[in-house]
C-alpha cells in the first residue's frame, strides 16, 4: 500500500519549501513539500516532518522556525537541503541569523519565521504547526513545485 499511496500522491502537486530552525550545535534545515496554511484565526500553519529527519532532534524542541517557499530558480538549493551529510549552510547558501537566532535564507519567494505552537505525532510523521511572526514576500518569482516526482513550475 505505501508505493500505491506514494505513486498516486505524486499527481498532487506540492509547493516545495525549507524549513529551517538552530540548534545547539548550529542551524538545521530540510527541503519539505508537505506544507499548508491551517488557520487566518489565529494565524497557522503546519509542516510535516519525518520523524527520522535528521532536522527532528533540533526541531523537536526549538521554539522558533522558518519556512521558506522557493521559486522556479531554487532546485539546486531545494536538493541541497534535501541531500543528507553536506554543508547546506555553506558559502553557497545566502542566508542570515535573525535576532532571535532563526536561519533565513535570503533568496526564498516567502518566507515565515514562526513561533512553535505544537507537535502532533501522526503515523511516521509529525506536524509541526507554527504561529507565523513575521511573513516577507516578493511576487516576482513562480513558484517552484513537486509534481510527478519532478520539480516544475507554475507559470
């Protein structure tokens, strides 16, 4: 049942997002797909994390995160921060600290720094449900999307 599941998911085309957050020995991140809005009252939104993703010790516990949303130009930083044992915070990645610690990547079409507001275990996963602070956004990018086990873009 997983393939099946996994083969007819592939027809739902996903925003494809990095979720970032800092830990103890330096900033986290992971490329997601799995991201949405949950509520505009109050503000939420969730992503969902496996719970063998190597960001899940850090995430587990940090208070805040963000969530990036890349644009049709980002595939190469999208693999970067879906491949595991590499730097992805690296000289190649542009990306600060905010004040309170939290990593941003410069270059995503929206960004949401987001206060942690709970943990739901569900199945292999957990949804990460976040309270956005402080949301940046430019339009001048289209998005970039998973859809058919491919990256593409909706123009």
């Amino acid at each position: 049942m997983r393939e099946q599941l996994r083969n007819a998911l592939k027809h739902h085309a996903q925003a494809v997002t990095i979720v970032t957050a800092t830990g103890a020995e330096g900033p986290v991140g992971t490329t997601v797909s799995s991201f949405t809005s949950v509520s505009f009252e109050p503000p939420l939104v969730v992503v969902w994390i496996g719970e063998g993703a190597s960001v899940w010790p850090v995430l587990r516990t940090a208070p805040l995160f963000a969530v990036h949303l890349l644009h049709a130009e980002q595939t190469a930083l999208a693999d970067l921060f879906a491949t595991k044992g590499v730097d992805r915070f690296g000289p190649d990645t542009r990306w600060q600290h905010d004040d309170d610690g939290v990593p941003l990547l410069l270059d995503a079409r929206v960004r949401l720094r987001c206060r942690t507001s709970r943990r739901i275990a569900v199945g292999d996963h957990i949804a990460l449900v976040g309270e956005p602070l402080d949301v940046t956004h430019t339009d001048i990018a289209a998005p970039l999307v998973r859809h058919q086990g491919r990256y593409t873009s909706v123009a």
